[in-house]
C-alpha cells in the first residue's frame, strides 16, 4: 500500500500524474455510463409495463357493456391471468357512488322482472343480472374517495384492497383518479408486494325515451383499473443489472490495462532517458543516445553539447595546473639543490612545494562536475588494499575488507584514490597489524570507513589533525598535509569527515559519507 506520506512526493511524478488522471477519467467515467444506461432501461421497461397496461385497459373496455344505468361483464375474460385467483394481474371497475346506489336498486329489480320472463330469456338475463347484482357484496371496499367497486375481476378474489398504499414521495391516493378519457399511472405497495396500477376514466352514453316521448341521453362514468405485480419488471431490471456491471467491469479493466500500457509505451522515452542519465552518473558512458523522439531529441543534443564543453574545459583546465605545477617545481628544485642554502630557507622552500602541491589537488578536483561523474568504489579501493601491503611489510598490516561491490561514488576516479589513499596509507602507518576498510549503502548516502588497531587518536586532536602541518603522534612519517587534502575534498563534493575510535578494532576511525 502507497503511504499517505508519500502521496506528495509521488504526485511530482509526471507518471503518476498521468496514471493518476487516467484511472479517475476511467473510474468516474464508468459508473457515470452504467448509472445512465441503468435509469434508460428502466424507464424503458416501465414505458412497456405501461404500454401493456394501456392495452389491458381497452380489452376490459371492449368487453364492458352498460343497459338501463346497468353494468355488465362476462363471467370470464379473454386473458386468463384475470381469471386465475391472485394471478398477479387483476382488475376492476369502479363508479360514482351516487351511481353506484342506482346501480345496487336497479339491479334488484331486473333481477325480479328477469324470473318472469321465458325460458330462453330468463337464462340469458338471470346469467348477466347475477353478475351485475354481485354489486353489493364489493359495495363496502372504496378504492377512492367518492367511489365504489362496482365489478372486480375474479383474479382479485381474497386480496384487501383497502391495504393499498402508494409509493409516491408526496401523499396521494392509492389509485389515480383521472379526467374522463385520460389514463394515469402510479405505483402501489399492495399485500406487501409492489405493484403497478393504471386508471382510465371513460363514460357510457345511452339513449333513452322517457315517459313523454322525448329522447334523454343518460351517462354511466366509469373508471377502469389494471393492476400487475412488478415481480417481472424486477427480475428483468435485476437482471440488466447483473450483467450491465459485469461488462461494465470486465470494460473498466480492459481500459485500465489498456491505458497503462499506452501510458508506457508513451513514457518509455522518459524512462530510457533517465536510465542513460543515471548510466552518465556512474560513469558507464559520456554521453546520451540520438535515438529519442523529436520532443527530446533537442534536449539529449543539449546534454550531449554541455557534457562535451564541460570535459573539454576540465581537460584543458588539468592541462593547465599540470603546466603551471611543472614551471613552478623546476624553479624549486633548482633552489633546493643550491649547497650554500640554510636550514630555515630549505624548510621554507619544502612548505612552499607542499602548498604548491595542495592547491593544484584542490584546482583540480572535479567535484563541480560531480553529477555526470562516477567510479565504481572497488576499482580504486582493490589497487590500494592489493598494493599497500606490499609497503608496509614490516611490520605486515593485514587489510580486511568488508565491501559492498555495487556502491558508486559520484565523482572522479582520481578525487576517490587521493581520499582513500592517504586515509589508507595513514592507518597502515598507524596499525599494529591490522586495518579494516568498510564500504556501504545506507539511507542513500555512500558511507566508507577506514579503521586500524593503532592507539588512536586524541580527541583534543580531531579537529587539529585536519590543519596542514599538524601531525597526529600516531603518524610518524609525513608532513601532516594529507588529511588537509582530504578533507578540502570532501568539501568539495559537500561530503562528512568524521573521526571516532574504532570499537571494533580500538584505533582511530575515519568514516567518509557522501550523498548518492
């Protein structure tokens, strides 16, 4: 997992960035596509659901028939699902209540007038009238304010319909009351179950001729509803669900890789490019690559034009020093050599030679230049633990290695072997017996540390020892401007010089750490 701490860091990271932005495009993006396509399909099976309902609706209607302020309905209906008792699709009309207490008296008494008339009759009316004269037993449910239930179909039988309850977000009655001629749709929680309900209001015109002659047009108003289970529109939206976001996902993922392979194949420039710089740090190569796209190819020219000038300068720079170091030392050897020279001027010549020297070591460091510079640590520390030995043989130093062979040091070849040789050659003439060289990568910065069984060093002289001309007693040769030279480069490449005693050997301990 990617600590929150590094967050920050990681967003510097035009890779990153670019990942980054691409996953959100996608996972946002996403959702946003199956949300949208989720709402559409069911919108569009509501629409059918409706559309269904519509049609049930006009079959009830083309089956209704009104005689005399009467209702009439067939004993069965075409589609079987009304006919089945809680089939899941029901229906029933509903009147005016005010007609519906016209409806209930005349039906009593067609009924009666139906006994007395012939055979034939008597069946075909008693069969329509006996439906219609069921009105009472429905009278008392009331789906709606003002109305009554004037016919149901027999798919309704056993189901309350007063425990109806709509589930619109706003109070509003279970069962829609449309104008005459409008349909409406709702949906209802009923048996605690959800259903979907549709209303149609339509009206019957009859002519009649009263008791004067004259022709009266009497109107029977009636609403028709259709109600049918959501269970089938549930398990088709369930079932769209399930596989909208399983190709939704497979999609996200098939996206996702496909992103972050263009994501490199498009950076893959930038990666070869840090990888050559970092080769140019360590010294593997001097110069980068021609072979990058247009948008770099100005740039690796660029680097390549400086690396050049700036190897060109040092070179020219050394070249410089090594000729001024050449006319300065024929002069001094020649004063030297004179016989009539006294002490004191000797001595003085001698410190002069030694600052000479020290001074075209530091001009000639190339710590500057560090960043595109870099030696492999054991190309300088193997010649020196290989050579040492052979001059301090008596008494024999033994010199123990305890290396790790990848580490690198960002700077010349030449600053390296200057530090570590007189560092080494310091604890050879200090050891007993043995010296220990220490070379590690930790916390990325490159630690070396030279150790020798030596006495040590006084802890009043670690900050002396650094001055030219100021000789630890442990060190019997020499002329005490070694350590000045090494610690001025270490300066120069912004490095630590520390000086401890060794615990594990019990002598003086030089340990040197540089940035990587």
């Amino acid at each position: 997992m990617i600590s929150l701490k590094r967050l920050p860091t990681l967003m510097h990271s035009l890779k990153a960035r670019l990942i980054v932005s691409a996953m959100l495009l996608i996972l946002v993006l996403i959702p946003i596509v199956g949300l949208t396509l989720n709402d559409a399909f069911k919108l569009q099976v509501k629409s059918a659901s409706v559309k269904e309902l519509k049609a049930y609706v006009y079959s009830i209607l083309a089956v209704t028939e009104v005689d005399n302020q009467q209702l009439f309905m067939p004993e069965a209906l075409l589609e079987n699902q009304f006919n089945v008792i809680q089939s899941g699709l029901y229906a029933l009309i509903t009147v005016p209540e005010r007609q519906h207490q016209a409806l209930t008296s005349s039906t009593s008494e067609s009924t009666n007038e139906a006994k007395q008339h012939s055979s034939f009759d008597a069946k075909f009316v008693e069969a329509e009238t006996t439906k219609a004269a069921t009105a009472p037993l429905i009278a008392e449910q009331q789906v709606t304010a003002g109305t009554k239930v004037a016919w149901r179909s027999n798919s309704l039988l056993g189901i309350d319909l007063s425990s109806a309850v709509t589930t619109a977000v706003h109070t509003a009655p279970a069962f829609p009351q449309p104008e005459k001629g409008q349909g409406q749709f709702s949906e209802i929680i009923l048996n605690g179950e959800p259903h979907l309900v549709y209303g149609f209001s339509a009206s019957f015109e009859t002519q009649q001729v009263n008791e004067q002659g004259d022709e009266q047009i009497t109107r029977f108003p009636i609403t028709v509803y259709i109600i049918k289970d959501q269970s089938d529109y549930l398990i088709q939206v369930n079932e769209f669900n399930q596989q909208l976001w399983r190709w939704l996902l497979i999609l996200m993922v098939a996206l996702l890789s496909i992103q972050l392979l263009w994501l490199w194949w498009t950076l893959k420039p930038l990666t070869r490019l840090q990888r050559d710089l970092a080769a140019i740090e360590k010294g593997k190569t001097d110069h980068l690559a021609e072979n990058y796209p247009a948008e770099l190819s100005s740039v690796a020219k660029q680097l390549n034009t400086l690396l050049n000038t700036e190897q060109n300068q040092r070179k020219r720079y050394r070249n410089a020093l090594s000729d001024l170091a050449h006319s300065l030392k024929t002069p001094l050897a020649v004063i030297q050599s004179q016989k009539d020279l006294s002490k004191q001027s000797f001595e003085q010549i001698s410190h002069i030679n030694r600052i000479i020297g020290h001074q075209l070591k530091r001009a000639q460091s190339a710590a500057g230049s560090a960043w595109h510079l870099g030696v492999e640590v054991v190309e300088v520390s193997d010649k020196l633990v290989r050579n040492l030995p052979k001059i301090y043989c008596q008494p024999a130093i033994t010199i123990t290695e305890d290396v790790d062979r990848s580490t690198v040091f960002k700077g010349d070849a030449a600053d390296l072997s200057e530090i570590l040789g007189n560092l080494m050659d310091n604890a050879c003439k200090a050891a007993t017996s043995r010296v220990l060289l220490t070379v590690k990568s930790i916390d990325s910065s490159l630690v070396i540390a030279i150790e020798d069984d030596g006495k040590g060093i006084d802890e009043a002289l670690h900050s002396q020892i650094f001055e030219r001309g100021i000789r630890a007693d442990s060190y019997q040769q020499g002329h005490g401007i070694g350590l000045a030279i090494v610690r001025d480069l270490v300066d120069s490449y912004q490095g630590q010089l520390l000086v401890s005693r060794s615990k594990t050997l019990g002598g003086a301990k030089f340990e040197l750490r540089f940035k990587t």
